[in-house]
C-alpha cells in the first residue's frame, strides 16, 4: 500500500486511476481544481479517498497536499489541441507552469517518483510510423509544445534534483467518463453520443487521418507499471496499443456495433491537427514491463456499453 497523489483526479483518466487504486489498495489523494473534472466521477469511492479542490498553479496548496506523498500521478492539463491554439497562455499556464510547480512540490516534499501525462502530440506531422521515443519532436500546437517543455523538465529534475520521473505519451486515450460535451472533447465518446442520439458525427478533413486509440485499462496499467519498474527514471516511453484506424474506419465500426447508419458530416480540417499516429510500444515492453490487454474492438464494445447506461443523466462527464 502507497500513499499516491492524483493531479487532475477528477477527470476521465485521473478518476479512472483513483479507482483503480482503490481497489489496490492504496491511500489515495485527488488533487482538482474542478474547472473540467467532475465530483460526481468519484462518487464511487469518495469515502475511501482524499479530495483537495485546489488548482496547480497554486504552489502553496501543493505543498500542504504533497506531504507524505510517495508517488505522484501528474494527469491535470488542459488537453486539448484546438483549445490551445485558441487561448496559448491559457494553455501554457496550466500545462507548462503547472507541471513545473507540480515538480517543485514534489522534489521538496521527498516523493519517491512522479508519472507525468505527456502526449503523442509532441511528435508532430513527421510522416515516419510508428512513432519512436528517439524521433525528433517536431510539436504542431501550444499544447503539444507545453507537453513537450513538460518532458524536459521532468528529466531535468531527475538528473539535476534527484526526483525520479517517468512520461507516459498518450495515444488517443478512450473509455468512460470521457467528456463529449465541449467543442474540445475527444473524438470517440463524441461519435458515440452522436450516432447513440441518431445524430450525424462531425469529422475534421477527409476521415483518412488515423489514430492509434487507447482504452483507459491500458493507461491505467502502464501508468501502474510506471512506478515500480526499475531503471526507469528520466525516461519517456510511448503508450498505445501498436495498431491504428482510419477515422472513418472508426466511426462505421461504431455504427456497425450500434446497428445504425454512419452518416459523417465532414468540415475543414482545424490547424494543428496531425494526419497519421501509431506508437511503437517495444521500449515500454522492454523497460517498463507494459503489455496492453485491451484492444480497440474490446474497449470500444466496453465503451459503448457504458455511454449507452449513463446517457440519460447527468452521469456522463
């Protein structure tokens, strides 16, 4: 049992993860400003945890959350790409000096190692696949850039501060709890409630673009795996499942489970957007002992089920 502190506990992969701890049976602390997470994702276990409403950005907060602290799972951000590139500073703030000011916290008050959320935005337009931990970055937006400082910065605490940290980049992260409200929301839970709601889907450009999306279980084990294994530190290893889908492809698959038409309502592609993403995952099967165990029909079926039961109310982040 660990004491392990979640920032951004209360959205879709930060609440996801406390429950998962739970289960462990870990000493959980939620860190949250609310501004997109929700209480109601905790609810489940909101009797066995710590909740501190408070924002990252404030230094003195995280130094009185931090104490006795062992692991620190850093998921808060704002994370959205075209959100970014509407408002910069906004995003800078919470992703960059955020994540700075989560580091400080955590090196004074002796954690024993931080997991950050990074993102496999950082690797830009490159039309090399997969992507490799060693290609050089080449971030499209601020919040792919903010993500990226964030990475230098963790190493450099971990070289020059003795911290220890490990970034996780993210691939497409889908499941539960995600939100599909906002004009920002990721694209699965969106085309889901659309066709659930006999809707058209919006796709951004022609559909051909692909993703390698990945269900939350396999966010939650690699994250798992991220603060145990040894001769981690200083790293930064890919997180996905190895294979990819077209858009389109994604969204007739998802009709086809519903039993429904795919009638896609297509627009201008927004800036900053990649075209194609797919992760290798070898470094994180080698070093971090990482094996995804859910696929994207399984964890698109495990998905669907979940919006299909909490549609009607306010269950759905």
């Amino acid at each position: 049992m660990a004491k392990i502190l979640i920032t951004g506990g209360a959205g879709f992969i930060g609440s996801n993860l406390a429950n998962a701890l739970v289960l462990r049976g870990d000493e959980v602390v939620v860190y949250d400003n609310f501004s997109s997470g929700k209480r109601q994702n905790l609810a489940e276990i909101a009797d066995k945890i710590t909740i501190i409403e408070a924002d990252i950005c404030d230094p003195q907060a995280l130094k009185a959350a931090f104490v006795d602290v062992e692991y620190v799972l850093h998921e808060a951000a704002v994370p959205s790409v075209p959100r970014s590139m509407d408002d910069p500073v906004g995003s800078h703030e919470a992703n960059s000096r955020g994540t700075l000011n989560v580091l400080i916290a955590a090196r004074d008050a002796g954690v024993k190692r931080l997991v950050f959320a990074a993102s496999s935005s950082a690797y830009g337009e490159s039309p090399t696949l997969p992507k490799i931990e060693s290609m050089l970055p080449a971030p499209k937006s601020p919040y792919a850039a903010d993500k990226l400082h964030s990475e230098h910065l963790l190493q450099v605490f971990a070289s020059g501060f003795g911290l220890e940290t490990v970034a996780l980049r993210y691939f497409n992260v889908f499941g539960p709890r995600q939100s599909p409200e906002s004009d920002y929301a990721a694209a699965i839970p969106k085309f889901i409630t659309r066709l659930l709601a006999s809707e058209r889907p919006t796709v951004y450009g022609d559909g051909e673009q692909s993703r390698d999306f990945t269900h939350i279980d396999n966010v939650i084990d690699a994250n798992i795996c991220a603060m145990k294994a040894s001769d981690a530190s200083g790293m930064v290893f890919n997180c996905g499942i190895g294979e990819r889908i077209t858009v389109n492809q994604l969204i007739h698959t998802i009709a086809e489970v519903l039993g429904c038409e795919a009638n896609i309502d297509y627009q201008p592609p927004r800036k900053g957007d990649v075209l194609h993403s797919l992760a290798s995952i070898e470094l994180a099967r080698e070093v971090l002992g990482y094996e995804p165990t859910v696929d994207l029909k399984e964890g698109l079926a495990r998905t669907i089920a979940w919006y299909r039961k909490n549609m009607s109310g306010e269950n759905v982040s």
